[in-house]
C-alpha cells in the first residue's frame, strides 16, 4: 500500500514542506485517502467514501483495462511525441471522431491549463489580434495567461487585477444572475445573455482593438454548475465570428461522455466551436488533454516558423491512458449511464424541493448536477453556511463526499465517476434528505451550524494538529449526535 506515514506525520510534513495556500479538502480534518476503486475511496483506516467529486476518475478510480494499458506502455517505452507512436496517432484519431468534422487536428498537452493556454495563442496567432471575452466567475486554471482570463480567481481579494485585454461577460446563470427567470419571465434568457458579448465585440470594434477570442466552460462548473439558457452559445458564437474572433470551449470538466445526452457539452446547445479543450477525465488522474481544432488555425500556428515542442504532451503512456479511457467509456456505456443517473439524480433531487425549502434549485445534465441551498427561497436568498455544513456533514456523517461551489459558494455540485450507479444515487439521496432535514429544521440546528462551520472551512487557514483535529472531530459528532437525537 501507499501508506508509510500515520496521519499526523503526513499533516506535519504536509505543514512543513508544502506551501499552505495549496488548496485542501476539508482543511481542519483533511481526508487522508490511501486507495480508490471504481466509485470508492478509502482512507488509512479502512472507511470507505462514496466520491461524488472526482470528475477526474472519470471511468472510476483505478480502472484496471486503464491501469493495465499505462503499465504495460510504460514497461515498453516513453519518450516524448518527436518520435512516431502508434498510441499518439490513434488518439488523435479516436478525439477527433468525436468531434464535429471541422476539428480535426491535435496537440497534445498535460493539464487543463496548458490546453486553454496553447488555445490562446493558437487564437491570438490566427487572428492577429490580443483581447478575449471571458464569463464572470470562469475558471481556466493556474497559470498566468489563463489566470488573467479566470474572474474566479482573480476577483477573490488578492486576486491580481483583470489585464485591459480582457473583457468580462456575465455568467448565464438563470437562476441567480444578471437575467433570471424570475426578473424576465417567458423572456429569450439566452439572447439576453449573449447581447453583453457583442456589446463587448462592438465596443472593441469602435476602439480598433477587435476580439481575438471568446471562451466558455460549456457548463461552468466553479462558477455554479450553470446550465446555459436555451440558444446562448449559438448566439454568442454568431456575436464573435461577425466581429471576426474565434470560439474556444472549455470542456476540460465536462467532457467525454459526463452529460449523457452528448459526448462533449457544447453539443447541447448546438454549436461547433473553433477550438476544444480537453484534459482532466481523459487520463483518469493520469495527467493528459489535448487542444483539438481546424486545419486553418493548426496552419497559421505552423506558418508562424516557431515549432511546438512539449515534452510530456503526447508521450506513449498518456497516450495509451487516454486510449484506454475513451474505450472503456464506449465498451461500458458509460454515457448513457451518466444520461440514465443524471435523470435519476435530478428527479429525485427535485422531489426534494417540495420537502425542503432550503433547495432553491436543482440543475444538471448527465452526472453533473447542482443543487443551489437558499436560506429564502422566494428571495433566492444563498445559504453559504449551509452548504458548508452540509458538505461537511455529508464527510463526517455519512462518509459521501460532494463539494460546494458558485458565486455564494451556496451550490452543492456532484461531478462522481461515470460508473456511479443506481445504489450510489441513493446513498447519497439518503444522506442528504437527513441533512437537509437538520438543516431546514430552525434555530437548534442553526446555531450548531455556525459552531461546525469554522471548523470545515475549505479556504485558507492553518491545519490543525492531529490531536486538535481529533478533539474537534468528537465535539462535532456530540453536537451532531445530539442533533441526530433530536430529530
Ligand atoms: N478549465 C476548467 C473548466 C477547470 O475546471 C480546470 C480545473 N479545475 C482547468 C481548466 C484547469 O485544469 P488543470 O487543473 O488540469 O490545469
């Protein structure tokens, strides 16, 4: 096994020699998870968590036709993609057959963010211009050029400040944005949403700084699991190509498969985008993703002389990995497993709405789902704390893992392997009907909510010490015991 150190070792090296503001689950009693399997994780004492999170096992954790196709390719050769391999080309191949025909060419890379990066400049270099269109509470990921296009991260405080060159539309939340169902009754939501953006093309047009590029998650996932309004994407896609600028979509959460009704998510709504970023499911927790787009755009990148070279981008083994992956998604169904659930999960989840007024509402495609906790449902009114006291209460008490997210932070996303099932579906059910019952029962469970919710905090802090950790840990489930009690 993986495991060598007790629990407050690895906290107390963790503290020592690894930089605190890296980001950790649970941060005042973080899971110690020393193995995985399918849609199950373990930690070092042998409890099992039912992951509701991990949309990076995305074939389910340790796959073995995965695990066997990257041992075996590593035990036979790795190097970098400046040799001809058979895995790299029929990777190629496989992605681009699921795409529509116009994306047809690759490069392979090694995260998320190396793939939104390499599709700016692919952007940037086809249209010879610099500015780009981002949505209000997108992430693209950690590094410098795609942290300048993530509100998520740069408006937290601290946060460096938005460059000139990018222009920020809002997120097409109908539900808690700028133009909601409720503000526009029966009006087109996704007109209203996409009209910001050619304001954006058209203010930039008048200014003679025209838009190089506009990208979107096809759902966004930290921004809330945000389902777009009906015609948004097209619109906003007509909005961009008039003024000249090309498409990026994001599909780096969402892709292969997780929607169910589509292999990638902007096919819900109808769209061909110029460029397509993929990663984290690919490799299954094997780092790999790729930038898929036209043979124009591949052209002008090859025409500018500069050669692309990433060393790890596209060796043998990720390769093999991804191969692996996208097999076991056709040979399991697993796409139409994720169809099949999600339906599930959301009918059951909107059932829960007439019970619970603390659901405000519940959103999703295939196994991405949102569900937003309100405090006043009429006035849509986020409840923060509730959703952390229930992520929480759903670790410590049930061992399921789900995570919150959006704005308020107020949504509680499930994003769980594809190969969750029927039985996972109601664990979780059941869990969270009893936390939501303590939840929306008053004032008791309130003020218990507010002792419990510093102790999960999920944001910066310090880790306490084990024994801290421990003693805390007890007082939670007396507190909770009690409230068990009192139901
Ligand atoms: N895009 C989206 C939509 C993401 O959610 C993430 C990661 N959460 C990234 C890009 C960055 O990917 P990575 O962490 O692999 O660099």
């Amino acid at each position: 096994g993986s495991e060598q150190l007790c629990k407050s070792e690895t906290i107390k090296l963790r503290n020592k020699h690894i930089g605190q503001a890296c980001q950790l689950f649970y941060r005042s009693d973080p899971l110690k998870i020393v193995r995985g399997q399918g849609q199950y994780m373990f930690d070092e004492e042998g409890t099992r968590y039912l992951d509701c999170i991990n949309n990076v096992a995305h074939v389910g954790h340790c796959h073995p036709e995965v695990v066997r196709a990257g041992a075996l390719q590593m035990a036979t050769i790795s190097t970098n993609n400046r040799f001809l391999h058979d895995e790299l080309v029929q990777c190629a191949q496989t992605l681009t057959a699921k795409m529509p025909a116009s994306l047809s060419v690759c490069f392979f890379v090694n995260s998320g963010s190396e793939a939104n990066d390499l599709a700016l400049r692919l952007a940037r270099n086809y249209t010879k211009r610099r500015d780009v269109i981002t949505l209000d509470h997108a992430y693209h990921g950690h590094l410098q050029s795609v942290m300048e296009i993530s509100p998520y991260k740069f408006n937290q405080p601290g946060g460096e400040p938005k460059p000139d060159y990018v222009h920020v539309a809002p997120s097409p939340d109908s539900y808690a944005g700028q133009f909601t169902d409720k503000l526009y009754p029966g009006a087109d939501l996704g007109a209203l949403y996409a009209q910001p953006i050619a304001e954006i093309c058209e203010r930039q047009q008048a200014k003679g700084q025209d838009v190089a590029a506009f990208i979107a998650e096809s759902l966004q996932s930290c921004g809330g699991q945000i389902l777009p309004p009906p015609g948004y994407f097209k619109a906003a896609y007509d909005a961009v190509r008039a003024a000249g600028g090309v498409c990026i979509a994001d599909e780096v959460q969402v892709g292969f498969g997780r929607v169910g009704t589509h292999y990638w998510a902007f096919e819900t709504q109808d769209v061909v985008p110029d460029i397509v970023c993929v990663a984290k499911p690919m490799g299954n927790g094997h780092p790999v993703g790729a930038v898929v787009t036209t043979p124009e755009i591949a052209q002008a990148f090859h025409a500018t002389g500069v050669a692309y070279f990433n060393t790890y981008g596209g060796n043998p083994v990720s390769c093999a990995i991804a191969n692996a992956v996208m097999r076991v998604i056709e040979e399991e169904g697993l796409q139409e497993n994720a169809r099949r659930l999600g339906d599930y999960l959301l009918r059951q989840c909107n059932e829960l709405k007439y019970e619970f007024d603390c659901i405000g509402d519940v959103r999703g495609a295939g196994l991405f789902v949102g569900i937003e906790l309100v405090s006043d449902r009429e006035a849509r009114t986020p409840d923060t704390n509730g959703a952390h006291w229930v992520v929480n209460r759903m670790k410590q008490l049930h061992h399921v893992l789900v995570s919150s997210d959006g704005p308020n932070d107020n949504v509680i996303k499930l994003k769980p392997p594809m190969c969750f099932n029927e039985a996972n579906a109601d664990e979780f059910l059941l869990a969270f009907r009893e936390c939501l019952a303590c939840l929306c029962r008053d004032r008791e469970v309130e003020a218990a909510s507010v002792a419990v919710a510093p102790v999960m905090g999920m944001t910066n802090g310090v880790i306490a010490t084990a024994a801290e950790t421990l003693a805390n840990k007890t007082k939670m489930f007396e507190r909770q015991d009690r409230l068990i009690k009192s139901v």
